[in-house]
C-alpha cells in the first residue's frame, strides 16, 4: 500500500481543502493510506476533531516573526528546532511515497526534510498569491499546484491550476436546515443572507454589516450570522431587537447554512470562495486589508470572473455596502446546489506523480 502525508495547519482556509483531498483519496484510491500532520494550535485541532481524523500533532503554532514577544519568539524558535527532530523521526520510521503540503506554518519543516530525504513533494496554494511556503516550495524545484489560474508572482510555467478541494456537504432542503439549525423560528420567505467570518471569526466584518442591517431596503432580508458567542454583546443584543438578524453558533459542518442561504458576504479567503463558487451561491467579498500582499482581494477578483457575486472595500461608502447586498440577491435566484466531482483532488494526484516522473499513486 502507498502512504502520503498531506500537511496542514493555520486555519481551516489550509485545513478544509486538505481534509477534502484525503476524504477523496479514501473513497477513490484506497490503496492509499493518509497520515494528515498539523500543527499544535487549537484551533487545528478543533477543526481535525471535528472532521473525526486524528492527525500527527507537531509542537509548532506560528511562525517567530508572528509574535512581539521575545519570550514568544524564543519559544517558537525552540519548537521549530523540536519539530525538526520529531518529523525527522517520523519520517525514518514510517517511509512515505510522497507528501503534499496545502500550507500553514507547520508545513515548513516537512517541506526541507522530505527535500533533504528526496521524498516526492508538492505543495498546494490555495491563494491567487503565493505564500511563503509555496515560494519556497517552488525556488526548491518542488510542483505547485495552484487553486487559481493564477498564482503570483510565480510564472505560468512555475504552477499547475488543478483548482481547491471542497468538501462534501450533506444538503437539505431549506425548511429541513432552518429546523435543523435551531433558530426556533418559522422559515423566513425573504431571501436569506448568510453572513461568515471565517475559522477565526472576523468582528470587523460584522462591525461593518451591523450599522446597515435594518437600513431602509433591508428590513426584508433576513441576515444569519455565524459565531454569537465570540462576539461583544454589542453585536449580539441586535437578535433581541431586530426580527431580521438571527445568530447561530460557529458551524465546522456548513451543510445547513448552505443549504438555506441565497446569498452570503464573506472575507476573501480562497477555501471558502471555492466551497461558494462549487455550490453556486453569490458572494459578496468584503477582502481583509491586512491579509499578506492583499491576496484575499486577489482571491476576490478570481472568484467574481467565474461566479456571482460583488466586492466591497472597506473605504467605500456604506451606501454602496447596502447596493451591493440588494443587487445580487435581485438577480439571483435560490441557487441550486451542486458539488464538485473531485476534479481537484484528481489534478492534484496527477501532479505528485508526475513530480518524481513516476506513477507513484
């Protein structure tokens, strides 16, 4: 049987797509056995626990440069060095025939020792801007693959565009995924838009939503937003006050929520606008300025090429916010949801073999 390691931590923008790939490998080629590596955040561990996969923890949490303090930084230096012996370990006792890496910091170490032991390697961005992985992945002669037809600053000939595993959703109808998400109320008729933060929640998105969310032209939409209990109970007394805003706790299976909305206003990051993009359902992006070289405005303006949807700066007025909103939920319809075949995972199994010029999988 051929054994991979698929690594990946962060946030669920890293961890979803790789999940998706395993869940695929398993159900298509199950003479593949995974091994799934993460990082020691507790958030990775969440999401893992949540998907029922016990994945190999390393003692990393984030790059050192990611912390002010010098405590901080020398800790996470020590981790570094720990979490270089252990895989090195890991990997002398369980040979693998490849690995792919779908990012986070975690996926730095596996990325020199599988180069070092010549261990076929590929590395998956998610983003239309490489990150740092990647770039490293790519100066080191490894393939990337690139969920976007685009991949700066990388050149065309330095990636392949296989695109980002979903993963699957169990559907319902929206009546069934109203009750199902608890809310205790009838089912709206107005059109639904589902408001998302991403795994780690976005008060600023809900900062800028809350002032318009009983604006003239909104009453009759109905905004569900995900996370109640990590917010300020600022945000959260306007489900007491307002009939059209209704709140639910953070959701690590999305089937319901997807299954009601018409539409959704999202940050830009790449997993969640190909879960979007594979369901057909619009977004509004309103991109994370501080996110690294502006990629979520990037991975915005890939999304809107193909798919539904409309971008909002955070600069702009709030009036264009509210024109935005009531623009694509008239010119759309409640999407009819689809999934992706698995043409993605299947891009991706392709390019590990061909990275070593062998059938490896």
């Amino acid at each position: 049987m051929k054994h991979l390691y698929i690594v990946a931590g962060g946030t669920g923008g890293h961890i979803f797509p790789a999940i998706a790939f395993g869940e695929w490998l398993k159900t298509h080629r199950r003479e593949v056995s995974v091994s799934f590596v993460c990082g020691s955040r507790t958030l990775e561990l969440e999401i893992y626990e949540a998907s029922g996969i016990k994945p190999i923890v390393l003692p990393i949490s984030g790059s050192p440069f990611g912390i002010p303090s010098l405590s901080g930084k020398a800790k996470r230096v020590r981790d570094f060095f720990t979490t270089f012996s252990i895989f090195k370990a890991i990997l002398k006792e369980r040979p693998v025939d490849a690995c792919v890496l779908f990012g986070g910091y975690v996926s730095f170490v596996p990325l020199l020792l599988c180069h070092r032991a010549r261990i076929p390697t590929v590395a998956h961005e998610q983003n239309s801007v490489a990150g740092k992985v990647t770039r490293l992945s790519s100066t080191l002669g490894k393939r990337v693959a690139s969920g976007w037809s685009m991949c700066s600053p990388l050149s065309h000939e330095k990636f392949s565009y296989t695109g980002i595993p979903v993963r699957r959703f169990e559907l319902k109808t929206p009546l069934e995924a109203w009750n199902s998400l608890g809310l205790g109320k009838t089912l709206p008729v107005k059109k639904i838009v589902g408001v998302l933060g991403g795994s780690l929640m976005s008060q600023r998105l809900i900062q800028l939503l809350c002032p318009l969310l009983h604006a003239p032209g909104l009453e009759e939409v109905a905004f569900i937003i995900i996370g109640v209990s990590q917010l300020p109970d600022a945000f959260r007394h306007l489900q007491d006050t307002r009939r059209n805003i209704f709140f639910i706790e953070k959701q690590w299976d999305m089937s319901n929520f997807f299954s009601v909305v018409d539409a959704v206003v999202t940050r830009g990051g790449a997993s969640t606008l190909a879960e979007l993009a594979a369901l057909g359902i619009p977004a509004l992006i309103i991109p994370w300025r501080k996110a690294a070289d502006n990629h979520q405005e990037s991975n915005a303006r890939c999304f809107l090429e193909h798919n539904e949807g409309a971008l909002w700066q955070e600069e702009e007025p709030p009036e264009i916010l509210k024109e935005c909103i009531l623009r694509i939920l008239r010119s759309t319809r409640r999407p009819e949801r689809a999934f992706s075949e698995g043409d993605e995972s299947e891009s991706i199994l392709r390019l590990i073999s061909s990275s070593s010029g062998r059938e490896i999988i």
